[in-house]
C-alpha cells in the first residue's frame, strides 16, 4: 500500500566521529556490510509504503545522490558479463523511491535541516527518518507510528527503553501511559539532559511522524543544546499544546552514530544474512573464544 506522505531523510551532519573516513563522504554513505547506511533507512521507508523521499544534503552531497541514480556504464559491464545477481543489487538503489535533494547549506542542527524539508512537504504529515538509527526490517516501527497519526491525528515519535547511563546521548520523554502498552502520551521532551535531570530512560530514536504544523514552530524556535536549532525543542512546545505521542519499540534497532557501535552493527547484520552468517558465526566463536 502506498502512504500519502513523504520521507525526510536529514544527512547533512558533518561526521565528524568517523574522520578522516568522512572528509570527502559523508557518514550516511559508509558501508553498513555492503549497503550504505542510507539505503537502509531509504528501503525503510519504502516498505512502510513511502514512494518519496527528500534526502536534506550537506557538503559532498553528490556522493548520496549519485548512489541512487542509475550508473549506465556500470550496467551494461555488468550485462555483457551476464553477472545478474550484481545487476540487480545495483540497479535495487536507484529504482527504491523518488527520491529528491535539497541543501540544508549552514549546518544549524537537526530542527534546522528539518524545516528545510517545509517548500517539499507543504502542509501534509511527514515521516523523518535519521539514518544513525537503522530498525531491523523484520521490526514494524513506522507503520505502526503513521497508523497511530492517522487514528489520533497527533504528531508521533519512537522511545526506546535505555541505560539509564546512555540517556545523555538522546532527547528523552516524560511519558504517561495509555491504553495500548505500546503507546505513550509524551508529557515532555528535554534534548540530551544529564543522567540526574533526565525525566525518563526513554530515549526518542531516530523517527517520527510530524504533523505540517512543527514547521512553523520550527521557524522560531532558538538555538538549544549545542547552540543547534533543535527538532526536540519543538516537540517540546507541541507536546505542552496539542500533545504527541510515543511508540515504545522494542525490536531490534542497530546505532551506527559512533564507530563502536557501528562496528557492533555491522557484525550483528552479517552474522544473521544468509550469505555471510554461516561462515561468519562460527569464526566469531572462535575469535571471541582467544580474546
Ligand atoms: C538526534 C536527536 C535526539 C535523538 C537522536 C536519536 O541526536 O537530536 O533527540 O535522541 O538523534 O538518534 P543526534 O544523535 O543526531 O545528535
């Protein structure tokens, strides 16, 4: 089933934790097995029904719009040789979704880039996906947050239980419950507080589904954490008025933000793909068992 509304996939974060990798690419093209990270989160929201995207760019931005563009001369090496299964795995990218590009020029944070998506999107509800936060596709997340919208109308976000250690590194929710136990009222949002002030251990994780009206809030919110416009400071406001809410996913989610992380993801996707886990389990075994 195709969804009306549209995906806004921001990647124009400077990638700074995985220097010099990102110096001339950005960290959303680094190779998560033998995807970019982005085309994870693209096949995502294609398979929640989602036919466009807009992809917010920072600097090298050819390198992300030339992976989804079709590569001709590449195709037909690949043709003459009667390599197929290659093809076809290249051919995947560039006819996923319609996807379109715009430059979030200044890098002023995440609220920022997302009100860069506004002339796209126009006034329906959005899907953003962040693509440091890939959900396993055996995982309904977005589908589950874009039926809620549809049944409340109310702006939705995805919590996660974490560490009450690792809440520094999320904006975090003041939640009440409600009568489905995967769904949360959100009382209050706070972008990355300290472990002491944090209202919860449920961590917002990369996707929400946001009614047209954040854009506007957007438009004025200050400066916050970081001295970045943040798209948790706006769902603060929204929180505090209309009201949002919160699904609580539970499934598997895999960071790729910082390179210990990203190194546990990549192991974790391989080890369970049917072409590279049967070799690759019991050579972890092995390794883990001489450490
Ligand atoms: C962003 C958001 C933060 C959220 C996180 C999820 O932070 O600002 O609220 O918890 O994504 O990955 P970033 O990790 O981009 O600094």
């Amino acid at each position: 089933m195709t969804s009306r509304i549209k995906a806004v996939i921001p990647a124009a974060g400077l990638g700074t934790r995985f220097l010099p990798a990102t110096k001339a690419m950005p960290k959303e093209m680094l190779p998560v097995v033998d995807k970019p990270a982005i085309q994870y989160v693209v096949e995502e929201a294609v398979g929640a029904g989602i036919d466009d995207i807009l992809v917010i760019l920072g600097r090298n931005k050819n390198n992300i719009s030339n992976h989804f563009d079709a590569v001709p001369e590449l195709e037909t090496n690949l043709t003459n040789k009667g390599d197929l299964h290659r093809l076809l795995r290249v051919k995947e990218s560039s006819d996923l979704a319609d996807i379109h590009y715009v430059r979030q020029g200044e890098p002023r944070g995440l609220g920022h880039a997302v009100l860069r998506a506004r002339a796209h999107v126009g006034d329906s509800t959005f899907a953003v996906l962040l693509g440091d936060d890939l959900i396993d596709e055996r995982d309904a997340l977005l589908t589950t947050m874009i039926a809620a919208n549809e049944r409340t109308g109310l702006t939705v976000i995805a919590l996660m239980e974490v560490d009450p250690d690792h809440i520094h590194m999320y904006g975090a929710a003041a939640v009440e419950a409600t009568d489905d136990p995967d769904i949360v009222r959100v009382t209050g949002l706070v972008e990355k507080p300290p472990k002491e002030d944090a209202p919860s251990n449920y961590a917002v994780i990369g996707r929400y589904v946001l009614n047209a009206n954040v854009f506007d809030i957007l438009d004025r919110t200050q400066p916050g954490k970081g001295g970045e416009i943040q798209l948790t400071d706006a769902l603060q406001e929204l929180a505090l008025t209309e009201g949002v809410l919160g699904v609580v996913f539970r499934g598997r989610r895999y960071d790729t933000g910082d390179r210990l992380d990203y190194i546990k993801a990549i192991v974790q996707l391989a080890a369970d793909r049917e072409d590279l886990g049967p070799d690759l389990r019991p050579w972890l075994k092995e390794f883990a068992a001489n450490l």
